[in-house]
C-alpha cells in the first residue's frame, strides 16, 4: 500500500479536494488565508502540523479583493511577513455576476463553466500546491440537494487536483437544513 501523501500531516491530504465547513463568520476565510500564507511563504507550519511548501491560486467568488488584501496582509503582519514579498500566491477574484465554476443540468451532472476552465488553465500553469475555492455556495450552480449534483461538482475538484498534483480546499456553509435540524 503506497504511504498517504499529505499537504498537511494529518489534516490535508496532498492530489485531492476537502471541503471545509462552517457557519458564515465563524473564521473559514481567515483559516484559508493563513494555509496558503503558509504553504506559499514555505513557513513549514499551519496551526501546529507540518506542512508542505509550494505556489497557492486563492480563488475567491465571496469576498471582495480589497478585503482579502486587509486579510492577508493581518496574516502576514502576524508572521512577520510582507504580504508582497509573497511572489507564490496568487488570487483569482471572480465578479458576482460570473462565478459559478460548475453549472447542474436537468437529469443530468454538474459540468464544467468557462471560469471553471480559465481555474484549471491558470492550475496547469501555475503548478500549485493548493488550490482554495472560497465558497462552495458561491461557485455552485446546481441543486445541492441532487446528490448527482452535488457528487460530481466536488468530483470536478478531485480531478482538478489528481490532474495538477495539488490540494483543493473547498470553503462550504452548512446547508439551511443542515443548520435547522442540527
């Protein structure tokens, strides 16, 4: 059996796509943030487990870019970094009004959008140990309770990482009856 490869021991694994979840403001984004300052500053750490070094593509469809740059230069700023001098992270924003990254079909699965194509273009290109798609809830155009839907939009990630050998963090709120029924 071939040992598990991690982006981050024990927590990330490296060539696959996760999904990280949580209530809106409960921290995902700064969370994210602080992974891909890590991995693309090479800090070696990210909230106490190892983790490994290498370009990040940020693909935000949530907030706005003037946002993320106070985010990321607080993160920064708390590791004694120039958010500048970090030459290996490179943030996508996508506008409101074009952000969905995989659209569902009637009686059919999840395929891919043009924005998704430029995302998998720019990963090809780019190489990335990390990929963070911040949100699900934004770049997801389908019916999430379609479980067909809802399979192969997180599987169209899985072979995005298995086809440019990185991590795919997807950031994702708790459905509405998720969040009702506990």
């Amino acid at each position: 059996i071939p040992a598990r490869q991690w982006l981050v021991s024990d927590r990330i694994i490296a060539h696959d796509a996760i999904i990280l979840s949580g209530d809106g403001g409960a921290g995902k984004t700064t969370i994210a943030t602080q992974l891909a300052v890590s991995v693309a500053g090479d800090l070696g750490d990210w909230l106490g487990a190892i983790c490994q070094a290498g370009p990040v593509i940020f693909f935000s469809a949530e907030e706005p870019e003037d946002e993320m740059r106070r985010r990321l230069d607080d993160v920064c700023r708390s590791r004694q970094l120039e958010a500048g001098s970090l030459e290996q992270l490179h943030f996508h924003f996508a506008e409101p009004d074009n952000c969905l990254l995989g659209v569902g079909r009637p009686n059919g699965p999840v395929i891919r959008t043009p924005l998704f194509e430029a995302l998998q273009a720019a990963a090809e290109a780019v190489r990335p140990a990390l990929i963070v798609v911040d949100s699900i809830a934004a770049t997801f155009g389908g019916n999430q309770n379609d479980r067909v839907h809802a399979r192969t939009f997180v599987g169209l990630f899985r072979q995005m990482a298995r086809e440019t050998d990185c991590a795919v963090l997807l950031l994702d709120h708790p459905s509405l009856s998720g969040i009702t029924n506990g």
